[in-house]
C-alpha cells in the first residue's frame, strides 16, 4: 500500500471514530435531558411547609400561618406566597409551631449514661469501642429524632476517635443522624480521670488522653486534629467541695502553663476550646488561659462572669444532668451533687445578669439517651430564663458558640432548611420541645411529616 493510500484510510477510520463518538455523545446528552424531565434533581427539590405557627430564632414573637419553602437543602423563603403553592409537595404543619432545628451543645454519644463510676468503668472495661461505635449510630439517630439536628459531641470517653467516624458516616448518608462537631479524646493530667482506683499493675484505659506538661499537650492537639477533632475539649477540675462560704472549690487538673499551651496550640490551629470546668479555680484557670467554651459551670466566681461577658466566652450550663445524677452519686457517698443544685441555680442566674452568652447544652449519655434531652429546656425557665431565652440558647445562640451561624440557628432564606415542629405553642409551654413531632434536615425530612 503506497503512502498516499495509507492517509486516506487513517482519514476515514478516524471520520468514523469520530461519527461514533459524536453517535455516543449525542445519545447520552439526550437521556441527560429525558431524565432532567422526568426525573428533576433531587437537590433541587421544592417542599413547603405549612406551619401553624412559626419562631424563626430572631424574633420573641411567633409569626402565625406561615408558608416556608425549601428548595434543595437550603430555606428559599419564609413567608412564601400561598399562590405559588400549586402541584407542589406540601407539609401540612397547620397545627403545629414551627422552629429552627434544635442545637445541643454538649453530648457524647458514645456513653450510655454513667450515674455512679461503676456504670462508666462497666462500659470502658466490658464494651469494646466498636460495640460501643455501633450504640452510638443509634443514639445520633435518637438525638436527630428528639429534634436536634446539630450537635456538638465533647469527646469519647474511652472511645477513641469513634466520633469523628460517625460523623463521616452520617455525612456520607450511610446512617441518620445530627450535623457533628467532635471533640475526639479530649485531655486530662495523670491521675484525674477515671478510670481510677485499680493496683498499679493493671492497666486500665482511660477516658481521656492523659498528657503532662506543655509539649506532650501541644502534641495531643496535633494527634487529636490530625485524626479529625473540630474541637479540644480539657477538664479543668476535679474534687469539689462545698465551702462554707458558698463557694465550690476543686483541684485544678492542669497547671496554667499547660492550659494555656493547649489553647495556643488549638488557637493556632483554628480549632476552638471547650473546658469542662464546674467550680473556682478550674473556671478561673480556663479564663486566665482563653478557652472558648466553660461546660457545666457549677460555680463561676462574679469577677470571672464579667471576664466572660467582656471577652463573649461561652456558658453551657448543663442543668437537667446535674440534678438527674444528683441522688445517685449521693448514695454512693457524694452528697456534694445534691448541694451543688442550688449554687448552680444561682451562678445561672447571675450569669444572666451579667451578659454573658449561653449555649444550650444537655450532657446527653451522661444520662441515657432513652431520656429525651430537651428536659433541660424547663429547667433553664424554671432558673429564670424566658421561654424564648431558652429556646434562643438552642438555635441561634448554639449556631453561634458552633461558628456555624451563615448556615443554622435561625429560619432564613439561604439557610439550610433544618426545621423542627412540636404541636403546641412553646413560648406557652416550653417543654412542649420534648415533643418534636417533625425533623427536617437539610431539606430532607428525618421524622413525621404526614
Ligand atoms: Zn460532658
């Protein structure tokens, strides 16, 4: 075959793989467009809800027989006209108050609930983290059903960095669950967390990663963003006693060098602090060092609720754990906790007076996540907060302590449509949020709805 003939065959071989290709390419732009017809993509799906009533987390006031639209994950508009609601999906929420999908601040779904040390040395000594990981898919289930369809979990207590997979499982679709902030392992000095009291020669795991000094805690930090912690969580203290002054003492864990090293290094890292600190010294430490988040805060010292108020560091007070733990550890010879209730009622009370920012926040699996957690809803109005106050703590407040206010806490247009409804009027009755009936969750709906 002369040269000149061999061109023209690769001419007309490479005509006809193109036909061919054009053929294809045609073809699948076509069923492109037959499904974009027949089949709209699921991301840009329209729903409305009906809602009888509506607080929208900014306002005090409910708004009455409000229409929201929600295209895709996202909220399209609240108040939408009642004209454009035709062959549309449609939620009748008619008799029920609508609001922004709850936010705890403080769980740990990993833990089944530890009133007494025995029942938290059973679950780190008899479960092993992965039957402990697979309780926990159902407890983020649980949570996302009770209406909360964000968390923020404050560590593992022994299991690991199971938090951090199950967010990555419930972020891939695989199980249900709340938007999750983790905390993974969280830190503590040797000697100050349990599991405590065994011989020396059995080693026994613990439910936190135990650092010394300033360098092994700059490098658990590392660790602990490296495996996927959005969050560092320390506790500060430990042992409390009851002054006859009325104030709670402890022993603070870490020295202020050492705090101060892990908040540097989280700080660096743009990663923020959340401190478990429930009296004088482990609060005031935690202040002096910059944590972004006190947990429980039994006790805070006046000159301390200023500092907080000025620098807008975060309260979660966790009320309805202490009082539901309370007899318990008293009978096993703390009597401490029952004493405690009333201190905290009042360093509630003069936070509220002194400005500072709440966050809502329950220790759920500190007690069973068979009870629902919004039971801390009535005790925060029974120590002086508004209904709206409370509610406000749980959304746009919460959002806020998350750094996620762009996206939830509040009932906007562009936000993500994470909606709950509960049947009755909660600024009424607040514990009416113990009875979410219907979840949406980025525009997917998690529970009721029919
Ligand atoms: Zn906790």
């Amino acid at each position: 075959m002369g040269s000149r003939e061999k061109t023209v065959q690769r001419k007309i071989a490479a005509w006809g793989m193109l036909s061919a290709f054009s053929i294809v390419a045609l073809y699948a732009a076509s069923t492109r467009a037959q499904k974009a017809e027949s089949m709209p993509d699921a991301s840009a799906k329209r729903i409305y809800l009906r809602c009888g009533a509506l607080l929208d987390g900014k306002s005090d006031a409910a708004r009455k027989d409000v229409l929201v639209a929600v295209k895709g994950e996202k909220i399209r508009e609240v108040g939408a006209p009642e004209v454009e609601v035709v062959a549309a999906e449609v939620i009748d929420l008619s008799h029920e108050t609508c609001l922004p999908g709850l936010i705890d601040t403080h769980t740990h779904v990993l833990l089944q609930g530890d009133i007494t040390a025995a029942d938290y040395d059973e679950q780190l000594l008899k479960q092993s983290p992965e039957y402990r990981t697979i309780l926990a898919t159902v407890n983020a289930r649980r949570a996302l059903e009770y209406g909360f369809t964000s968390i923020r979990d404050v560590e593992t207590e022994g299991a690991g960095y199971a938090d951090a997979d199950l967010k990555k499982a419930i972020n891939n679709g695989v199980i249900p669950g709340p938007r999750m902030q983790v905390a993974t392992r969280a830190l503590d000095v040797t000697g100050a967390y349990p599991l405590l009291g065994y011989a020396p020669n059995v080693h026994v795991p613990h439910g936190v990663q135990v650092v010394d000094g300033g360098d092994e805690a700059r490098k658990a930090v590392r660790e602990q963003i490296m495996y996927g912690a959005d969050w560092i969580k320390v506790y500060s203290d430990r042992s409390y006693w009851l002054r006859d002054d009325g104030v709670l003492d402890d022993i603070p864990t870490f020295t202020l060098e050492e705090l101060k090293a892990i908040v540097d290094e989280a700080h660096r890292e743009r990663r923020k602090v959340a401190s478990h600190a429930m009296a004088l010294n482990g609060v005031h430490n935690s202040l002096e060092a910059g944590v972004d988040s006190i947990e429980h805060g039994n006790y805070i010292a006046p000159e301390d609720l200023k500092t907080m108020a000025a620098h807008g560091t975060f309260y979660v007070p966790t009320i309805f754990v202490g009082a539901y733990v309370a007899e318990g550890r008293a009978a096993e010879g703390a009597p401490v906790w029952v004493k405690m209730l009333a201190v905290h009622e009042d360093t509630f009370r003069r936070a509220m007076k002194a400005g500072v920012k709440i966050a809502f926040g329950t220790d759920a699996g500190g007690f069973a996540w068979t009870v629902n957690p919004a039971k801390e809803f009535a005790y925060m109005v029974k120590w002086g907060m508004t209904p709206a106050q409370a509610i406000r703590a749980a959304t746009a407040s919460a959002a806020e302590l998350l750094g996620t206010s762009d996206q939830v806490g509040t009932m906007e247009a562009g936000k993500l449509a994470d909606i709950v409804a509960v049947p009755g009027d909660p600024l009424a009755d607040v514990t009416q949020l113990e009875k979410v009936d219907f979840v949406m969750k980025g525009g997917v709906v998690a529970k009721g709805g029919r």
